[in-house]
C-alpha cells in the first residue's frame, strides 16, 4: 500500500456516513448517547473505545458528533480494495493487528499535529465472548506522547445485539454508549503508567451480559444460537471437546445428548433437569479455558511443526519462515 499521510475526514462524506449510520442504529438498535462529560471546545483529544462488535468503527461517529473522528484501524479494512478510498477520505489511520506497526504511530503523531482527534481501541480486538479483553499497557506511552486531553467511549448491548459467533443478521435489540473524561494533559504528564493505566481498564471494562441482566432488554425475535458452537466447543456435562451443535436457540452436545436453550435476553438454561448449563457464555467460556489450563501438566508442553507468513499489503500469504510451534500451560511461543 502507497505510504500516504492521514488527512482529516472529508466533511461531505463523513456527514453523509453520519446520517446512514445514525438511522440504522436508530431504527434496528435504538441507541442511546450519554454526552453528558462530552468535549465542549475545538482542542483536539483522544478517544479511547472498547471493542465489542465488528460494526464499532460506527458508534463513535454517533456518539461523539459533531466532533469527527481519524479513527485507527486495522489494516484488513484497507485490503478491502473497494473501501480503500472511502476510509482515506474519512479520515482512517491503517495499522497492523497484534505487532508493532512504527508508520501507523507516525500516522497518528502527524495527524494530532494537524489538530485531528485521534480514535483508538485499546484492546485491537473485538470480543468473542461479550467481556472485555486485555488491554495492552503499552497504550501509555502513546497517551504521554501525545499530551492531549483523553475521553473514553464505553460502548454497551452490541454483543448481545450481534455476537461475533453469529453475525448473520442483526437482533434488533439496544445499544447505549457513554462519553467519559479520563484524563487531563497535565494529568497524563504528572501521572505515572501505573496510576494510569487501571483507570483506563476500568473506564473500558464491559460485560455485556452484567448489562443485560440489569436492563433485561427483550429482543425483538427470539435469540438464535446457532454459531456459539465455535466459542463454547466443550461440553459441562460430559467434558467431551467439539461434539458441541447448535441449531434454533438450543446448544446440544452430539455425545451425551445435554442440552441447553437461550432465551430472548441471550441467557442460557438448561434445556432438562439432569442436563448441565452455565448461565452466560463468558461463564461458560472461563470455565472451558481453566479445564483446558488444567489438562496440561505444569512441566506438559505441546509441539508441532508449523510455517510463518505475513499478510502483505494487497491481502497475499507470503512465506517468512519454517520452525516449531509450542504450547504449554501458561504460554505459546514460536
């Protein structure tokens, strides 16, 4: 991909995008904004979001307009060769998931420099299980650098609205987002990275289904688990792995036939008397993770030879290297 320099959104498109955005969430998610420490001046922030949903790169847009937005994306988004132009023009950043990515921290700095206010998602993924992921600490130095105030985003409903094991079509539900202020430029300066950093985790931590069960919003069709099968693969009942199936609103094990049903809030029961559930998939999936943790000895190590590629601009799998894959219990390394 050409090197080319962010630029703030076009004002044109990003209204225009605005627009669609805002009556697709009204209508399907009817979303609510709580704008109440929102930025009140033209100074230039950073806003810190929490990754729920493949469709929040649009939720900030709503919550924080009119001020508009260079948001930091992943770089699958620009391998999209349609799309590419559309998100140079809104004003996106492209950076790489999961590595150091030293231009897109360039991008970042130039664009603060032009007064753009700068979107990122701390933790660079979406949740699978509708509970918050690990942010890395390292979002620290960045802030410090850019010495610009930091307001967060806390984005809630959107998992149980359109769960990332199931986004074929979207459950009309509710989204709220709230704007917080987190952080002073002074206070980011006179702070330490190990003040600031729980305040961030605190002010982005999400469980959607704590959310759900306090506003118990009823879908407007019955919940469908088909596709939860890919997250919860373990059964609780007779631990088999992958004999998980699922089809309706009802997860059903193929070895021991237990069976387990989703209401229309997106918990779960036991579909029997004698079969075996978790209440919320984030339960489901701690306790599949710590089963898994356990089946290894403290010295086990798994093995296997594997081959490394990397993901060039224009979407290709090139080769990089040849070696050994290990896993053990409390790390994987190459």
């Amino acid at each position: 991909m050409q090197d080319k320099k962010p630029q703030k959104p076009n004002g044109l498109l990003y209204h225009f995008v605005y627009g669609i955005a805002y009556l697709f969430f009204k209508l399907v998610y009817r979303f609510k904004v709580d704008r109440t420490d929102a930025p009140d001046s033209s100074e230039p922030f950073v806003l810190l979001v929490n990754h729920i949903s493949n469709l929040d790169f649009l939720l900030p847009m709503l919550g924080m307009y009119p001020h508009k937005l260079n948001l930091v994306a992943t770089m699958q988004m620009f391998r999209m060769k349609p799309l590419q132009p559309f998100l140079w023009w809104l004003g996106f950043i492209p950076k790489e998931q999961f590595v150091s990515d030293p231009k897109s921290i360039r991008h970042i700095f130039d664009m603060a420099k032009q007064g753009g206010n700068i979107e990122i998602f701390p933790s660079g993924q979406s949740s699978y299980t509708g509970e918050s992921t690990q942010i890395d600490p390292n979002i620290i130095k960045l802030l410090k650098k850019l010495k610009l105030p930091v307001y967060s985003l806390r984005i809630s409903g959107m998992h149980i609205a359109l769960p990332k094991w199931n986004m074929s079509l979207p459950r009309a539900s509710r989204v709220e987002l709230k704007v917080s202020r987190l952080f002073t430029a002074s206070q980011l300066d006179t702070q330490s990275m190990a003040e600031l950093y729980p305040q961030i985790v605190d002010a982005l931590y999400f469980n959607d289904y704590d959310w759900q069960q306090k506003n118990r919003i009823k879908s407007l069709r019955p919940r469908c688990a088909e596709g939860l099968e890919q997250l919860l693969y373990s059964c609780p009942k007779c631990n088999e792995e992958f004999t998980m199936r699922s089809k309706g609103s009802t997860l059903w094990c193929s070895h021991c036939g237990n069976a387990v049903n989703m209401d229309e809030y997106g918990f779960l029961s036991a579909a029997k008397k004698d079969d075996v559930s978790f209440k919320t998939p984030p339960e489901w999936y701690t306790w599949q993770k710590n089963e898994y943790r356990h089946s290894f000895g403290s010295t086990s190590v798994y093995s296997e030879p594997c081959r490394l590629f990397r993901i060039s601009d224009a979407g290709k799998y090139l080769p990089v290297g040849e070696g050994t894959f290990y896993l053990s219990r409390d790390m994987f390394e190459y």
